[in-house]
C-alpha cells in the first residue's frame, strides 16, 4: 500500500508537470488573432468533435512549452501529431465518464494552485494570468481535465492489479550485485507509430523534424510528453537507468555510440520509428566520481588583470615547475610560501560536483598526493593536489526502491495496452 501511494502522488505530480507546460507561455502568448468561431471540424472521435480551433490553440502550446522553433513549416508537419494526441485526450475523457470517473471542482482548484505556485503566480488568480497572456481557457483547461481524468482512472482500475512480491524485489537485488561495475545508461525515447503502409513517408518526416528539433535545442521532455505515443511519454520518455548487458539489439547497437545529451534517431523498428537521448552514463552500484569528498589544497601564483604574455609564460612555467618538484601534501604551505602564493593553501573538504566547471575536469582525475597540471583562473595560475578521498557508499537502492520501480514498469505496460485498446474500440473520422 506505500509503495501504491507513491505512485498515486507520482501520477498527481505528473498532472501538475504536465499542465506546468501550459504555462511556459508567459515568453510565448498565443496571439489573439485565433477567433473561438474557428470551429470547422479536425476529427470526430465516437461522436464527440475536435475542432480547428482546439487543434490551433494546442499547436501554439505545444510549440511555445516545447522548445520548437515556430515556423509555419514545423506546425504544418507536426499538425497531425498534435491532432493525434487531442484524440486520445478525448479517448481518455470518454473512458473516463464511461467509468463514472469525476473531475471535481476540488481538483481543478487544486490543479491551478499548485500551477500558481510553481510559477510565482498571485493565488486565485490564475483565470486573470490566463486572459493576460492571450491563452484560450478552453484549450488550456482541456488540458488539465483530461489528465486529471486519466490519472484518477489508471488509480482506479490499472494499479490495484499490480503486486510486487518479496521474491521479485530480492532477484533483482541479487541481478544487481552480479552486474556490479557494468555500464548503465539512463535514456530517454519518443516513439512515433506506424499504423498502416500508407502513413510511413509522413511518420518518417515528422520523426526526422521532431530530431532535428531536439538537435537545435528543444526540450526533451516537453517534446515527449507532447508527441510520444509510448507508454514513457508520461515521464517526459524518461526510460530510466539500463544496464548494458540486459539492453535490446536495437539500443546494443545505437546507445553505447552515443555521448550524454546527444540525440539518436530516427531509427525505423516493426511499429514505427524511435528517438533516443542519452542522458548519462555511470556504472553499476558505483558511485559517481563527483560525489567524492575531496581535502583540497592550492597554489596559486597571482596575474595582475593586464598582465603581459610574458609575464603570463613566466608564471606559467614557475607554476610547471613546481608541479613537478613539490613533494606531496606536506609540502604545499612550504613551497606556496617561498613561490610567494597568493590565496588560501588549504582550501579544505569539497565535493567534486560542486566545484567549478574547468576545474571539477582537474580534480577528478587526480590521483591522491599527486600535483595538478598549471591550471589558468581567472586571478592567477594554480597547481592543485588532493591530500584525502572518500567516496559515498554505494548506490544500490532499497526494497522500497526496487518496488516501485517494478510497480512504476507494470503500470506502464497496462498503459500502453489500455490505450491500444481504446484505439482499435474507436471510431475516429479525420476531416484534416
């Protein structure tokens, strides 16, 4: 039952995140030439119509919450896919109703309180901070009752049918332990479908915008939740952490090329094409470098703000020298006193992480007692040498941990097959 209620907060945060989205626009408002008598029709799903209107006004959201550059080419490609998504939103509403699954004002309210918080807004007046940025209520709050209303139904009807037992919890401990030391990957995927034969050539081209965009900057996670027709999409595409040994022939051959934070794709598989980012790389049940406490101790020759490149290679070269003649940690205070150093000596226990960009690099490749390489700051050039070590302790996770994740994988698989079904149970007349 904890682990169930973590996954219910779980799903209530992913509502407020997504409907977070929704209000990125305070840089991007939607432009009040969008009339509410656009109302010819996009599609009809069992009866109940999507207007050019909603279609409008969620393209204008997605693009400015995502990240897209707004040019009428992308919004032409990308239309469909956005139609896509209103027509499960509406698919999600339906089961929803069908199930006696009610939206009460309670959760609205509480929807748009944790949107005021979030975005520094005056409370109560998330309506008027609306009408301010030119967004249409309608569109904007479509949004938030659909996943309202889907939420509240996988609580219902989908996560009660998941258990975990302690046998599963202690194997994947057990698989864990032996795969000590290998390489996990964390990634992210955003699946676009492939539905019949006809569609391959425009699922191909909105693929390939939808990675061009992420290569020039678009956020991710916005574009995922957006246009992904994976079950993942409710986590921004979010695949977790994946150990080598255990990743398919199609991400063996194509994640361990790749570099944290680049993207791959789109690459064609049996049901449609898939995206992916690396988002990072570490090992197994091996902490991270830069979560090691370092005793930090400096050097510092000081360059005067107009020093000349003379004076620049004469301190460099002192700062070389020393590197290679101090003895070890003993000797830093002694050997900074007669280089005439500037600066504290003992800068005193620090976390790699939290170190500056330039000089995390050094110190983490550092071995212990052994001077740094002359390092250029901003006041001067230093050598820095590690006098002490310590590193966390391993990052294997709890039983609790293990557990929701297990739990956090079914559900995602119930998903998936759940809205797989509403698709194929549908009647959906495309009029664009």
């Amino acid at each position: 039952m904890i682990i169930h209620r973590r996954i219910q907060r779980k799903l209530s945060h992913d509502i407020a995140l997504g409907a977070l989205l929704l209000c990125m626009l305070i840089t991007h408002p939607i432009a009040p030439a969008y009339s509410q008598s656009v109302q010819r029709i996009a599609a009809i799903v069992n009866n109940d119509v999507v207007s050019i209107f909603d279609l409008q006004a969620r393209m204008r959201v997605v693009i400015a919450s995502s990240g897209i550059r707004p040019s009428r080419r992308i919004q032409q490609r990308l239309k469909r896919q956005v139609l896509r998504t209103l027509i499960d939103e509406r698919l999600q509403l339906q089961e929803a109703k069908k199930r006696n699954v009610s939206i009460s004002k309670r959760n609205i309210q509480a929807a748009m309180a944790a949107l005021e918080r979030q975005n520094n807004i005056k409370p109560g007046t998330f309506g008027s901070f609306l009408r301010s940025k030119g967004l249409p209520r309608t569109a904007v709050f479509a949004r938030i009752r659909a996943q309202i209303a889907w939420s509240k139904l996988i609580r219902r009807r989908l996560l009660p049918r998941i258990t975990i037992g302690d046998k599963e919890v202690a194997e994947v401990m057990a698989r864990l332990k032996a795969r000590r030391g290998q390489v996990e990957y964390r990634v992210s995927e955003l699946f676009l479908p492939v539905d019949s034969a006809g569609q391959e050539s425009a699922v191909r081209k909105t693929a390939q915008r939808l990675a061009d965009e992420l290569r020039a900057g678009a956020r991710f996670t916005a574009v995922a939740r957006q246009f992904s027709a994976a079950a993942s999409a409710s986590t921004g595409g979010d695949l977790g952490w994946i150990q080598q040994s255990v990743l398919n022939e199609e991400l063996a051959s194509v994640i361990p090329k790749m570099k944290p934070g680049t993207i791959a794709g789109p690459i064609r598989t049996l049901s449609g094409f898939q995206i992916y980012r690396l988002a990072g790389k570490r090992k197994v049940l091996e902490p991270s470098a830069d979560k090691a406490v370092v005793d930090l101790r400096r050097i510092k020759l000081p360059l005067p703000n107009n020093s000349s490149k003379q004076e620049i290679q004469v301190q460099t070269n002192l700062a070389k020298s020393l590197s290679e003649t101090v003895g070890g940690c003993a000797d830093m205070v002694s050997v900074a006193k007669q280089a005439k150093a500037t600066g504290k000596v003992l800068l005193g226990k620090m976390q790699v992480g939290k170190l500056g960009k330039p000089l995390r690099g050094v110190v983490r490749e550092l071995e212990i007692g052994k001077a740094s390489a002359p390092v250029r700051t901003p006041s001067g050039i230093s050598i820095f040498m590690i006098c002490d070590k310590k590193m966390p302790e391993s990052n294997l996770p709890t039983p609790e941990r293990i557990k929701e994740r297990l739990t956090q994988e079914r559900l995602s698989v119930l998903i998936r097959r759940y809205m797989r079904d509403l698709r194929s149970a549908a009647v959906v007349d495309l009029r664009v």
